[in-house]
C-alpha cells in the first residue's frame, strides 16, 4: 500500500520516460485528490550557490520532477529546528522556512548529508498514480533508507533496487540507460 515515506520504484516499462525513467521517487504527501514525490537519484549539473546569490556553500541539486521545475524544494533530517517542516517518516521532514535552512547552511550547522535540494516536484491528480501502479509503471519500497540517498549520493539507488527486487527485474540492473545501444 502506497503512503508516505515510502518510495516507488520506476519499472523497466517506463523506458522513453525522461521523467521518471530508472527513477526512484520519496513520496511526501498522498492524499485522494493526488500525490507529491521527489525523485532522489537524479543529481544535475547546478550547485545550490549557482542558483541563489544568497548562498556561497556548493550542496548539490537534484532534479525533483517535471511539475514546477524553476522552483526549489527540500527535505531535510532537522524537523523542530526548521519552522514550519512536515514529517514525512522517522527523522524525514520536507519544505520549511527556508531563510533557516540558509541561515544554518551558512554557518555550517547543516551539512549536506542532512538535506537534499531539488528543483521541481513529481505530481499525480487523483486516481493517476494508482493507475500508475495497476500497470506495473512502479514498485512500492520502504526498504530504501535515508542513508541509501541522502547521505551518500545516489547514482546507482535503480540500479540497487532492481537487484534487491531480483527475480524479473534483475536484468535490467545491468542493462544500458539506452537499450538500443547496447
């Protein structure tokens, strides 16, 4: 059963998906009008000091979805000391007032291993990601851990899962992001 804190895991059949191909999405809210999820694993080229003057520490970007892409979200392991943060599970909590997660950046009280920035979200109106589901576009986890993304990078968390689920899904571990080049 989906709910939040938990992860869906991209299938092979999502191949052609730019979005969501080899994705491994935290959801953070579901509710029956819809669902919001961050994609964890894919890191982009911009560091948070190239996209904001106000901050002069390089923590890396992370592409969160295609819903909202020019604006910045979060989640962070601080919860009580950021104002205004939303449990997600455990030592999880996403969004917050972020002029405290600046101040705390830059006087290096928050490392980057305690947070996770990304631009845009992934969205689903109610009844599509369920659907998503029944068509076997995703695996629901909660085996994934805080330390399997936020605290070490995540170039190979597909790569992982798809091992872990074994069985049907462990060729595609080692296959080519592009199929057709192999």
């Amino acid at each position: 059963m989906l709910k939040t804190g938990k992860f869906l895991i991209a299938t092979p059949t999502i191949i052609g998906d730019f979005n969501f191909q080899r994705s491994c999405v935290l959801m953070v809210d579901i509710k029956q009008s819809g669902a919001v999820g961050f994609i964890v694993n894919k890191k982009l080229e911009y560091t948070l000091d190239e996209l904001m003057d106000t901050v002069s520490t390089p923590f890396s970007v992370y592409y969160g979805g295609p819903v909202e892409p020019d604006n910045l979200f979060f989640i962070h392991k601080f919860g009580a000391l950021i104002p205004n943060s939303f449990h997600i599970r455990d030592n999880l909590f996403w969004s917050g007032n972020f002029e405290s997660i600046i101040g705390l950046i830059e006087s290096g009280k928050l490392a980057e291993q305690e947070i996770r920035f990304f631009l845009g979200y992934s969205g689903w109106s109610e009844g599509q990601l369920e659907n998503e589901i029944q068509e076997d576009s995703w695996v629901i986890s909660d085996k994934i851990k805080p330390e399997d993304w936020i605290v070490h990078h995540s170039e190979d968390l597909w790569k992982n899962q798809m091992r872990a689920l074994g069985g049907k899904y462990l060729l595609w571990s080692n296959a080519p992001e592009n199929p057709m080049s192999n």
